[in-house]
C-alpha cells in the first residue's frame, strides 16, 4: 500500500465513445482522486486554431499559442473546468466544429510535445491521478500503476455520442456523427507520434454490453487488487 501514500496514476485509454470520460470520473470519485481529461487539452488546442486563425496544420505555431494563451484547469471545480487564456471553455469545447479539426490538431508533433509536458507536470502536483486519453499509458505514464484499454463496437459508441449531442441539445445525425467517430479513428490510429493503441500490459474491456457501474466496478476491483500487491 506504499504507492497509495506516495500517490499512483491510473491510465485509461480508448477510442471516442468507449466510455472513457464517464467511468474515469466515477473511478476517481470512488478512489479519492483527481481526474484528467486531457482529450479536452486537445480540443481546447482545437479551439484555439479555430478562434484565434492558427492553422491547424502548422504544429510550431500551435505550440507557441498553447505556451502564450495557456491551457490549463481550474482543479477548484469538480470535474475540474478547461481554461483558455483564463476563460471557462467546457461548453465550446464540446461543439462540432472543435470535434472535426481536433484530430488534425492532435497530429501535430509539437503540440503532442506540449500537451504531454503539461500532463506529467500536472501528474506532479496532483500524484492521485485517473488519468484518460489516447497515449496516456502507452507514452505519458508507462509506469502507470494499473493501465487500461476501453474498447466497444462502432455503433454502440455512435448510439453514445449521439445520445450524449441530442441531452445537450444539440440536433444530430446519426450517420454524420458515425463517419465523424470513424475519421476520427482512422486519424487517431495512423498517426506517427502517439498513437491509438492498446499500451504494454494493459487491462482490456470490451463495454459496449456493459453499464457504466459494472465498468467501473471491474476497473475497481483491478486497483485495489493491484495496491494490496
Ligand atoms: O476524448 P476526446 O474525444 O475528447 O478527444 C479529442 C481528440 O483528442 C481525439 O480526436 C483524440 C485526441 N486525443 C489525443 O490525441 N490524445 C489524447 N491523450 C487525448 C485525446
């Protein structure tokens, strides 16, 4: 139980839809942690090419803006709140023209080397960590105590987001958000710095015919297993 005093992370990884961002908080919540969404340090990147005209494509130029403007958490809020420059961008980053650039912005090399950087030093002010994303077992923290991989067919992960869009209030089409998730996918799984892959020794679940409690409950009784090691 040494780890527990010293703190751990905890790394969940997967593609769009698997569940991630939704069993990673209710882990931490039962754990006594912190979490962090760093899917949403990628769209506030997103956000920033689109708002303030950074190409997309240009990683150097991204990576200056994201050091200037700062992107960072207010970590007073529960689940902790994205900040641009200092402004609440939760809602913003949620919005369909974030979703379709982000991807092409995660590509970049130099913003990967900046958000990573940001993660780790993140990690070291707040050392309980369930941490989700794409990389964040396979690059970030290798060492992660337990690290796990979410998995769920594409359609089930289109039923998701769908519902999760239409909750929010916002009118969508089942297809369009179907060939968004699997551009995303492609993208996701092709680049070259930080791929979409299953990390060295990680815990797979399927969740697709799995409700939230019994993920959670699995991922669980994972880490306590784990820390009585
Ligand atoms: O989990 P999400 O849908 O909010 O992630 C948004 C995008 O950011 C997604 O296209 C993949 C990318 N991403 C990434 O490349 N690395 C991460 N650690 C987290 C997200």
């Amino acid at each position: 139980m040494e780890d527990q005093v010293n703190g751990f992370v905890i790394t969940i990884d997967g593609a769009a839809g698997t569940g991630k961002s939704s069993v990673a908080h209710e882990l931490a919540n039962r754990l006594g942690t912190e979490c962090l969404d760093t899917g949403a340090m990628y769209r506030a990147a997103a956000v920033l090419s689109i708002d303030f005209n950074v190409n997309p494509n240009d990683g150097a130029a991204l990576a200056a803006a994201i050091r200037e403007k700062e992107i960072r958490f207010d970590w007073n809020q529960s689940p902790p709140v994205i900040l641009l420059g200092g402004v609440d961008i939760s809602q913003r980053v949620r919005d369909l023209d974030v979703s379709s650039v982000v991807s092409i912005v995660a590509q970049q090399p130099e913003v990967r080397q900046v958000l990573v950087e940001q993660q780790r030093a993140i990690c070291m002010l707040h050392p309980l960590l369930v941490t989700e994303g794409r990389d964040q077992g396979s690059v970030v923290f290798p060492d992660a105590i337990v690290r796990f991989y979410l998995e769920a067919e594409v359609e089930e992960r289109t039923r998701r987001r769908v519902k999760q869009l239409r909750d929010s209030g916002t009118s969508v089409n089942d297809e369009d958000i179907q060939r968004d998730i699997q551009s995303r996918d492609k993208l996701d799984s092709t680049r070259l710095d930080g791929p979409l892959i299953c990390p060295n020794g990680a815990i797979k679940i399927n969740t697709s015919a799995l409700s939230k409690t019994e993920v959670v409950d699995l991922m669980e009784s994972e880490v306590t297993s784990r820390l009585q090691e």
